[in-house]
C-alpha cells in the first residue's frame, strides 16, 4: 500500500506579515499543497494522509470546496483527514456538514475511532480535536487490534497540551504506521513506523530547517518511507560575530555578503553576538529592510572598560555597582547582568 503522509498544512496562515514576500508565503502554502495532490496522482498513491492542521484555523466553506476540487482530481487515492488543534471542530464549523467527494473520509469524532477498507486490507483509525487544547493522553485507549490487516493510526498531538504520549508505548501499541502531526520539525522514530510529518511549509521564522511531505509503502512485512523537501521556503537561523572593533558600516558589509551567497528561498533571522563599542550604534533597521531579512536579535553586550570605569567613577553609582558586582560569581548570568547594569546607568548619565 503505497501512500503520501502530510500534516500542518495550515491553509490561510500569512506567513511573516508586513515584509514584502508575506502574500507569495500565503499563495506558497496553497501552491504546495496542490503539488502533493498532483505527486498523488502521478505516483498512483493509495491513501493521502492528512495528520491535522490542514488549515490555520476554522476553515471557511469556500475553502473546503477549493480544496475537495483537488481531492477529486485524484482518480484512485484515498484521502483520509483528522481536524487539529487549529481547525478543530468548533460547533460552529463547516467541517461538521460539508460534503466531501467520495474518495475522502474525514474522521471527526471526538473518540478514537477506525474506518476498514477491505480492498487494500487497512484499517486507519484516528479522532479530531474538538476544542484548541485536549491534555488527556486518549491514545492510551485503543483497543486491541486485527493483526492480520495493516492497522494505521492518525495522531496529532505529543506535547502536554496537546495528546501527550509516550513514543515508546505508540510503537508497542502495534500499529504498522503512525502518521502523526502539530510538531513542526519532521522527524521519525521507531524504525520509521512513528513519522511526525513536520510542517509541509515552514509558518514563521521559527520553523527552521527542510519541510515537505513523506511518500512511502507499509505492507504486513514491513514499512519504507522517505522524506521529499519542498523548498519554497526555508527559515535560517544564523549567528553573526561583532566585537568592540566593528563599525556599523562593516556590519552591513558582513549581512550584506552573507546575503550575496543565500538561496533565493532562504530567509534570515540574524542573532549579533559578541560585544558592541558602546558609542556605535547598529543600524538595526536597514538590516530588517533587506530582502530575505525577517527578524535581527541583539544579543550583544557592550564592551566596556571596566577597570578604567571604576577609576573614573570610583565613588559614584557606577563604580559602586562594577565593584559589587566583581565579588558574584563569575558565571554567564552574573556577566551579562554586569554589562547591562552598566548599559543602564551609564545611560542615565548622559
């Protein structure tokens, strides 16, 4: 049985609002999406799997009919979908009464749940959120299961808000292939049958790394999966050294050559690091005005003189509190507090 396996897909989000590529991040989403449904059709896939967070939030009814079109664009895959966190089942929501093609099957019951298909000799089971947060492990509750068919589970979920479960007493529940969703990052565990499909885009800066969707075949023998990038986007997170030396117009230099050599879908978030001269003053916004430029944290500390400092102000404010704070102990904690103790009062002075 081959199938394709995604999850938090997050129709409708708006990726990195307010920076001039937000409206191509939104269309990149849906545009992926559809490109999963035409590998589906061309690879003659089984079943769609879809791990919840197939929308940002309540979908709304023309969307769900956007999106069934694709599904019936498919000609022989099975569409099996759960409602997540996000687009969980609100009384209110059109999930409750749409009417899907008919090769889609939506599990939306609140409890644990299977639907048979005898052809392929599958049994998925599964359960939709009906509120934003479910705390109770409800996958610790499932019945026994017929080995003799290929037993899937669809799970979204794994963190104390969200399903908390053991990975380890998932594997041994027996499943032959856990498609799971709600954690970002892909990743699998248990000799591939536990998959967590990561966003198949990446939502906002913090989802670093590849995403994309995974393609393989489960069988009594035994699962082969593999993971295939998408890379529309890709958020890097990228360390910049600055030093008591560097001017502000070096430091664009530096962002700058470094931006020189990014792939056209890499967007930055830069974290200057190290010590500032404290009379330069980072043009931190020209920065941000890059293209491929999301975000720049200041974790800098200013590097001052000390030892002349305490002369200099030796009975004032500030040569008290550089004295008080030398008899810490000398951890990371206690330095950066120094730096900043000292950034606020000398600012008081001027």
């Amino acid at each position: 049985m081959r199938f394709i396996h995604i999850a938090d897909v997050h129709l409708g989000a708006v990726p990195d609002e307010g920076k001039p590529w937000s409206d191509r991040r939104k269309q990149d989403i849906w545009d992926t999406f559809a490109e999963v449904i035409e590998v589906a059709e061309t690879e003659k896939i089984d079943f769609l799997f879809i791990a919840g967070d197939l929308f940002q939030r309540q979908p709304l009814l023309r969307e769900l009919k956007e999106i069934n079109y694709l599904f019936r664009r498919i000609s022989r895959t099975k569409v099996v979908l759960i409602a997540g966190n996000h687009d969980y089942l609100h009384p209110k929501s059109y999930y409750n009464s749409f009417q899907w093609e008919e090769n889609v099957y939506f599990i939306g019951s609140k409890e644990i749940s299977n639907i048979s298909f005898e052809k392929e000799n599958v049994c998925i089971y599964g359960s939709s959120y009906w509120q934003r947060e479910i705390r109770d492990p409800i996958y610790g509750q499932i019945e026994e299961l017929d080995t003799s068919k290929i037993n899937i589970l669809l799970f979204h979920g794994g963190d104390a808000k969200h399903i908390p479960c053991s990975w380890k007493k998932l594997a041994e529940a027996g499943f032959d292939y856990v498609a799971s969703g709600h954690i970002h990052q892909p990743g699998s565990y248990g000799e591939n049958r536990i998959v967590m499909a990561g966003a198949l885009q990446p939502i906002d800066q913090n989802d670093t790394g590849q995403h994309g969707f995974w393609m393989g075949d489960v069988t009594k023998l035994g699962i082969s999966v593999k993971f295939y990038p998408v890379r529309k986007c890709e958020y890097v997170h990228l360390p910049v050294a600055v030093n008591g030396e560097m001017t502000n117009g070096e430091l664009i230099y530096k962002i700058k050559e470094i931006l020189s050599f990014a792939e056209p879908f890499q967007i930055y978030k830069f974290i200057l690091s190290g010590k500032k001269n404290p009379e330069v003053e980072f043009d931190i916004q020209r920065i941000l005005e890059m293209d491929q430029v999301v975000s720049v944290v200041e974790d800098f500390v200013l590097d001052y003189d000390f030892e002349k400092m305490k002369e200099t102000y030796h009975n004032q404010m500030v040569g008290r509190f550089i004295r008080a704070m030398e008899n810490n102990p000398k951890d990371a904690v206690a330095q950066k507090a120094l730096y900043y103790g000292v950034d606020a009062l000398c600012k008081t002075m001027r």
